[in-house]
C-alpha cells in the first residue's frame, strides 16, 4: 500500500511539473528576450553600430527574430533566438569597452 501511495504521488508530482514547465516557454522567452533586449539597447548607446556592427545586427536580427517566433506561439524557439540575441548582444559589448580600453591606453 505504501508502494503504491509513493508511485502515485511521484506521478502527480511529475505530472503537474511538466504541466508547469509546458505552461513556462512564454515566460523563459520574456525573461530572456528582455535581458537579450536591455543589452543591444547598451550595446548601441556604446556605439557597437559602428564599431561592432556583425555582433550588434546579429543579436538584432535574432531578437526580432524571437518576436516572430513568440507571435506564433512557438516559445521553444523564440527563447532560443533570444539566448543567440543575448550572447552577441553581450559580445558587442564586449567589443565596445575593449575599444574603449584600447583608446584610453593608447599612446598620445
């Protein structure tokens, strides 16, 4: 009986966790499509437009491309494009303060 019990509580428990992790893919996308989005939003006022334009369109491009992946409800790969946006988005920075450096320590 107790066999039984432990079975039955440990499929409702996987139960309602895939219920919950099915009903989470908006949420995952959110998070990170606005993390993905705060970070190209400082990358561009760094300046990564002109001075590290592959890693600032790329993450551009993926971000918009997760809004269209999440309008058509497809959150798996909508929070997948935002991740991409986010990394290169954080590259462009990256990119910016190492110019930075190299600007402030170069020779006059």
């Amino acid at each position: 009986m107790r066999k039984r019990a432990a079975l039955l509580a440990t499929s409702l428990t996987l139960g309602f966790a895939s219920l919950a992790l099915a009903g989470c893919g908006g949420v995952n996308y959110a998070v990170v499509a606005t993390a993905a989005s705060g970070r190209l939003a400082e990358a561009r006022q760094m300046g990564a437009e002109q001075h590290a334009p592959y890693e600032y369109y790329y993450a551009k491009s993926h971000l918009e491309q997760a809004k269209v992946e999440a309008m058509a409800a497809s959150y798996s790969d909508a929070a997948r494009y935002a991740e991409v946006a986010d990394e290169y988005a954080l590259k462009a920075i990256e990119a910016m303060k190492t110019k930075r450096t190299e600007r402030t320590e170069a020779p006059e």
